[in-house]
C-alpha cells in the first residue's frame, strides 16, 4: 500500500514537473557579434546596451520567451568574421545573430546567416549589399545603409553652395560606400568631388592627407570615420588649422558618440544622421532618460539602433507568440513594422532597411543638436535586391 502510494506521488510529482515544463518555453538565444575592442568598442557596447534596455523594458521577455544572451568579441576584424559568427550559430547554436559594426565583418556574417539560415539584425554596419544583394527575408537592418548618411550630406553641401569638395575614409565598404552616396547628391547638386583619399582602416595617420587637403584648398571636406578614429580625426583637422578655413562635414558617425573626448575641436560641426540628441519627443526623452538611468552615460546613435533592433525582434516574436518556429510569420511581422524608435517613427522596406528621415546637426557642447530635416523619408536604393 505504501509503496503504491509512493508511487503515484512520484508520477504525479513527474506529470506536473512536465506540464510546468511545457508551460514555460526555452529562453530566446541572441548572439551578439560586436565589437569589444579596438576603434569600435563603444560602439559595440553603447549597441549592446540599448537592446538589453529595451528588453529590460520589456520585463526581460520578448514575446514571452525569456532572452539568454551569447556574446563574440568580433574586433572589427574582417579576417577572422567567419570563424567568430560560426562560435554563435554552431558552437552556442543561437537563434538570432545582432551584429555588427563594421561593414567587411558584417558582410561575412550575412553570408553565414544566409547559409545557415539564421536570423540576424544589423544594428549599425552599413555594407550596402546587406540590404542590396544580399537581401533576403532573414536579414533585417535597424540602423542605415552607407548610402544613406552620404547622400544626405551631400544633398546639404550641393545646397550650402559648395562647388568643389574633397572626402577622406578608411579605405573599406563603410568608407567607400558613403563617399559613393555623398558623390551621388553632391554632383547631382552641382558640385564636383576633386579628390577622394584614403587610408586603409584602422589607420589614424592623417598628417600627409591633411597637408594635401590644405595644399588643394577645396570649398569643404566631407569625411567618413567612426569611433576612436573619428576623434583623433576631427582633433587633427584642428590641431593643422583646417576647422578656420576649410568647412569639415562628416555622416554623423564622425561626432557621434565621441564628442566628450573631441571637446573644442568638434564645436560647430555640420552632419547629417538619422539621430540627433536632442529631438525634443516624449518618446526620445522617455529613452534618453532611461538609458541614462541605467548605463550613468548619455546615449547616442549606436545605443538607439540597438534599442530598436530589440524593438523589430519584440515585433517578430509578438506576431508569433513567441513561437519561433513560425518564421515565416515572424519574419513578415518584422518586415511590417513601424519601429517607435527615439529617433522618429520609421518603416523598413522590401530589402529590410529602415525607411527614414536623414537629420543635419551641428556638434553643440556634447550633444548633436538637431537643425533641419535634411532628407525626409530616404529609401535606400536598394540597388542588387531581387525579392
Ligand atoms: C561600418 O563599417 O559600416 C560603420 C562603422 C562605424 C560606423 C558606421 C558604419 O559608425
């Protein structure tokens, strides 16, 4: 009698552990493959800590699915993208890749992605082809394509009047493929590029390049660098005298998230982005104040595009119930929202890029205050993406 007893407490014990079990699905695995040294480290954390922000939000869940979190150090290293993203699919088999920075990294974690058929979010690398031929319905991008930030600056510089303009990048996707967008308005505009320089990444050594800008005496300079490179950049452009004579514009990358260590030689600078700090929106504020909160540290465009790509995966997992293997369903929902981003409402398109207006801002004290709408609604071309 006892032991029939004790037998079915146990296998009542068992029946009720199985039904809590089924109850309560597996944690959500994210990868985050960003960058935790080198250029682009802040970068890289500012990314992580505004999707951890969101889904701290969120209660921790996203779609009712608990969210475990797997992490690569990528070191914008290109060399070495492949074996870094095959640790997140193979070894931590995750689920939804996020990253990363740098557009040569990223180009190769799409490639993987695609192989592989894992889900990734780009918060920020801009490669072109991300969203051009390589686009497929498990791509989706929360930040810009290099396009975007180019072309815009250059719709400002052709209407400021500038007739003949000179760019400096790191010679890689982000760099060349923003000068290409920048050329694009700036020519359509009536201005001319006289030259492009370069200098291969991550490199800082601009002295020879700056003695040419100021031999050459364009009307402006327009330049691309992000990170650590961006601000030993724009202090060498003052520190050679240039900021008195010779207008420097940048995408916004070049004061983003570095103004605090640029200090006197960013004041005034005119860019162009998809953020501006001081967007004076309950919905921006709302966030501005809680990442403060949270990290003690302002935010910055980095920390929004990670915030909303958190906020496009909630949209997926929400459309589904949290039940991942409805991908199609879920990929569809994250095609079709519209993200309540700090930076102003925006729509993804077909090719899965952010549909959204390009803001100039001048660098003021540490913040990138907004001045205009300088392209409203800009669509990446898209140009390569067959659906
Ligand atoms: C890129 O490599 O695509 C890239 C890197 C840093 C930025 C923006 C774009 O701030």
């Amino acid at each position: 009698m006892k032991t029939l007893f004790n037998f079915t407490t146990a296998a009542a014990a068992l029946l009720f552990a199985s039904a809590a079990h089924s109850q309560a699905p597996a944690p959500l695995k994210v990868g985050f493959m960003l960058p935790a040294t080198g250029t682009f480290a802040s970068l890289g954390n500012n990314i992580e800590s505004g999707f951890k922000l969101f889904v701290q939000e969120q209660g921790g869940k996203l779609g009712g699915r608990e969210i475990q979190y797997f992490k690569v150090d990528d070191e914008s290293d290109p060399s070495k993208a492949t074996d870094n993203v095959n640790k997140l699919i193979k070894r931590d088999q995750v689920d939804v890749l996020v990253g990363t920075v740098h557009s040569g990294v990223a180009l190769a974690m799409a490639k993987a992605a695609k192989e592989s058929n894992t889900l990734l979010i780009v918060p920020n690398a801009g490669a072109d082809a991300i969203t051009g031929p390589m686009c497929g319905p498990n791509i989706v991008r929360s930040s810009f394509s290099n396009w975007q930030p180019g072309y815009s600056t250059g719709v400002v510089m052709a209407q400021k009047g500038y007739k003949r303009a000179m760019t400096i990048t790191w010679n890689y996707a982000a760099g060349n493929e923003t000068v290409k967008g920048f050329a694009e308005a700036f020519e359509k505009g009536g201005g001319k590029v006289m030259k492009d320089l370069t200098l291969p990444f991550p490199n800082v050594e601009f002295q020879a390049l700056l003695t040419e800008i100021a031999a050459q005496k364009p009307d402006a300079v327009f330049a691309f660098f992000a990170g650590g490179g961006a601000v030993k950049f724009v202090k060498d452009y003052a520190a050679a005298g240039l900021n008195k004579s010779i207008p420097l514009y940048g995408s916004g990358f070049l004061t983003d998230g570095t103004l605090e260590a640029q200090g006197s030689a960013a004041q005034g600078i005119f860019t162009t982005l998809h953020y501006a700090d001081n967007l004076d929106t309950p919905r921006n504020n709302a966030f501005r104040k809680s990442y403060a909160l949270t990290y003690k540290a302002n935010a910055d465009v980095y920390a929004v595009q990670g915030y909303d790509a958190a906020q496009i995966l909630a949209a997926g997992l929400n459309a589904v119930k949290g039940d991942f293997s409805k991908r199609d369903a879920m990929t569809t929902a994250m095609r079709k929202v519209v993200v309540d981003s700090p930076r102003g409402k925006f729509t993804i398109s077909p090719a899965g890029n952010p549909v959204q207006d390009m803001f100039l801002r001048q660098a003021t004290g540490n913040y990138n205050e907004f001045r205009s709408v300088a392209v409203k609604a800009l669509a990446d071309p898209a140009r390569g993406c067959k659906l």
